[in-house]
C-alpha cells in the first residue's frame, strides 16, 4: 500500500487546460518544458495536512 498513487495528472489534463488558457493543445516539447514545474509548484504537503484534519477531526 505504500506504494499506491492517490492522484496524478494525465497528459490529457494538460491539453484541456492549454486548449482552455490558449487556444490549442501543447506540443510534445512544450510538455517536456513544463512537467518538472508542474510537480514544484503544487503544495503538496499543505493540501495532505489540510485534508488530513478536515476529514479526520484531528
């Protein structure tokens, strides 16, 4: 079980939002030059937390 993915974000989330915020979808090498970016920028630690005491009254 420690192993287990909770979420992860597709390819496909990528395009709906690059279709949605310009117009079209990204090209392979523009996907290249945002994944790593993606990942940094996501608050993980403080959205676990967070869900961690709303959901389990602690």
């Amino acid at each position: 079980m420690s192993d287990r993915i909770i979420y992860s974000i597709k390819t496909e989330d990528l395009q709906t939002v690059a279709r949605e915020a310009i117009g079209r979808a990204l090209t392979e090498a523009e996907i290249l030059k945002i994944e790593d970016s993606i990942a940094e920028r996501i608050p993980w630690f403080e959205i676990i937390e967070g869900v961690i005491h709303e959901k389990n009254d602690v």
